[in-house]
C-alpha cells in the first residue's frame, strides 16, 4: 500500500546517504588518517544502517559497509593476500549488552565454557608471519583479505622478535601503538599534526622510509596465534606466544565456571580470573582504569577461550561470533538514532 511504499523510498534515500557517508568516513579514518567524526557518531551511523537493512533486507547493497571490513589499503606498499581473514569484531556498547551476548553464546554451549577478557588496545592491526622462527612478513589488516606488506618498517620495532625462541612456522596478530607520553612528546614537536596516538602510529607504518619509523618508539601487544596443533586454548595460546618471546599484554582476565582452570592462575598471578558472576566487576573495573594506563585502549575484548568451541562457531562476514567488544562510548540508543535524517 501507499503508506509501506512512502516508507520504503525514504529508507532507500536514507541507506543511500548513510552508505556514502561511512564509505567517505572509512576512507577518511584508514587511509588519510584524518577522521572527519569521532567513533560514537561512527558507530551510530554504522548501527542506524545495520538496522534499516534488517528492516529491509532488500535495500543491503552488495558493496554495504556493514558487510566489511574497513580498508587501509595502500598503493605505496606490495599486496599480500592474509592466509586467514583479518575480520573486525561484533560490538557491544554496554555491559548489559555484553552480558546478554555471553549469555546467548553460553546458552548454545553445554559446559565448560570460560571468557577471556582482553583490552582493545587503540593502535594499528598487524599480522606477523614467521617462517623456521624468522619473521618473514608483516602485513596490515587491509580490507581483511589483502593486506599491505609493510616488513622493513615493522622489523625497526624493538619489540617485535626478529627471531623466535623455537623454529615454529606461524602467523600471530597484534597491535601496534604508541604509548600515550611518547606521542605527547612527538606530536608537540610536530605541530600537533596527529589527533591521538592511533594516528600516530597509523601514519608512521606506512612511511616509505624505513629510517623514519625506527625514529618512533612504536611498541606491540600480540593476542593471537594460528597454530595446527598444540594450544587448546585461547590461555594457552597466550602463554605459547609469551615462550615463543613475543610481549603480550598482561591484563588479562579468565572467568569460568570450570574447575580446572585454577592452575592457570596459579602459574599467571597477574592474570585476574574469577567465576562469571565476577566478569561484570572485573569490566566496571577495567573501564575505571583506562585512563591510568600508558597506552589507549577503547574497550574490552570479550573472547571464548576454548578452541574447539570456537570452531564450532565460526564467523560471519564481518565478524568471528567466538568474541565481541566492549566499547566504553555509546552511540546513542537506536531510537534517537532515527533523528539522523536530519541531521546529516
Ligand atoms: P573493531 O572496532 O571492529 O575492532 C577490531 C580490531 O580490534 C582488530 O582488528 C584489532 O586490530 C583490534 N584489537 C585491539 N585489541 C584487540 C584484542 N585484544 N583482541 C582482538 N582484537 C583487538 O575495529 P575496526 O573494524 O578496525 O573498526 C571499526 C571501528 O573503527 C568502528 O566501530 C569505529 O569506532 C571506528 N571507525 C571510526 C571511523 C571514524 O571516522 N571515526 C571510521 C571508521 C571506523
């Protein structure tokens, strides 16, 4: 009818204008390094079309960003294709939400289930291959299937091992960032050209001088291996990584209802862990603590330890549905989204 079709035209004018924005604001955030709007108007916008194309699923282009990956792709750097995608991550925006999504994911899962929480350092995405225990290659996230091969500048980073403690062949991924008090000191002496930390340290990988970047104290947290066999978790994998001689951030922490997991904590005192009742304490608290950190973070990663589990699970597109993250700034809710029509 009349009403349903009047309805509909607006929604098509809506994703259309919604659509073009965020591929211009993508482009503005991964590949000049210049956001043009912070990441809660992005994330409104974002959800706002993720909404209308439930609501109409015929108006999803094939081309929506809702569908990828945001691309920092380059042509000032060689394409290498990932051997496994480098996707993004489900989002929840309060810990309400996030509690809600653990317990769908726990609800489909018998027993033995335990989270890991992360935090979601604010840097830059990398992929480090290593071939007999030498990096081989360091490629970005790219569009999340190729990636820029950005090794002579990856290798100046005195964190990054040249040379692992075993001759394994793996990929491993990890962020590169700037800690807060170098980038202070850095972006002063270049005119306050850089709006935080992230776009520092984005601008700086993607220099064609190799000598320039060895210039910023660039430093990486790793949080994920790939390996054929051996870890059966997401703990496991963490300790693999730290004997292997990569650094990987030590707040961490592991909420289980499993009773096998107390040697873990045993072995990591710095690892907080608890029951899952806990979790909800341990994210108010690690929001609180942001700011006293020396890196950015701009949420949480919530993830399921257990591998199989995770296999089990699988990915989306866009998204593995083993993890999602906690994002310390709402959009605001879907219903005042609606006002977007004007204001954009
Ligand atoms: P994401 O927010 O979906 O998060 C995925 C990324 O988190 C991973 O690729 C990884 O690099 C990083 N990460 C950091 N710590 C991690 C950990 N411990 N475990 C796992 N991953 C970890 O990232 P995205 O897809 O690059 O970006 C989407 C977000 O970027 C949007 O929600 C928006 O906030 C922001 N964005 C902003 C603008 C803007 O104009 N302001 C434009 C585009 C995107």
């Amino acid at each position: 009818n009349d009403e349903v079709q009047k309805q509909k035209e607006k929604a098509t004018e809506e994703v259309r204008r919604l659509a073009d924005l965020l591929f211009r604001y993508n482009r503005a955030y991964y590949i000049e390094g210049k956001p043009e709007v912070s990441d809660t108007e992005y994330d409104r916008l974002f959800l706002r079309l993720q909404e209308l194309e439930e609501q109409w699923p015929e108006l999803k282009r094939e081309d929506s960003p809702t569908l990828r990956v945001g691309s920092d792709l380059s042509s000032d750097f060689p394409e290498v294709e990932h051997r496994v995608p480098v996707l993004s991550l489900d989002k929840a925006y309060s810990v309400e939400e996030l509690l809600g999504w653990m317990g769908r994911t726990s609800g489909r899962e018998a027993s033995g289930l335990s989270f890991v929480v992360e935090e979601k350092i604010d840097g830059v995405s990398i992929v480090l291959y290593y071939r007999g225990g030498i990096l081989e290659r360091a490629v970005t996230r790219g569009n999340g299937y190729v990636g820029n091969d950005v090794t002579d500048n990856v290798r100046t980073i005195g964190s990054v091992p040249l040379r692992l403690t075993e001759a394994v062949d793996i990929a491993v991924r990890g962020e590169i960032y700037l800690p807060k008090a170098s980038f202070e000191s850095l972006n002063r002496k270049m005119g306050n050209l850089y709006v935080n930390p992230r776009n520092l340290a984005a601008g700086t990988l993607r220099r064609v001088k190799s000598r320039e970047v060895a210039e910023v104290p660039l430093t990486i947290f790793v949080y994920e291996g790939f390996f054929s066999d051996g870890p059966k978790s997401h703990l496991e994998i963490l300790e693999y990584l730290q004997s292997l001689g990569f650094r990987t951030n030590r707040r961490v922490g592991i909420f289980t209802n499993r009773t096998d997991l107390a040697d873990f904590s045993r072995r990591h005192p710095d690892w907080q862990s608890g029951t899952w009742d806990e979790l909800e304490g341990y994210v108010r608290t690690s929001t609180e603590e942001r700011g006293s950190l020396d890196y950015e973070i701009d949420g949480l990663v919530v993830k399921i330890n257990e591998l199989d589990v995770r296999d089990r699970l699988g990915y989306t597109g866009h998204h593995p549905r083993w993890a999602i993250a906690y994002k310390f700034e709402s959009p605001t809710g879907t219903s005042i989204i609606k006002s977007i029509d004007i204001q954009v």
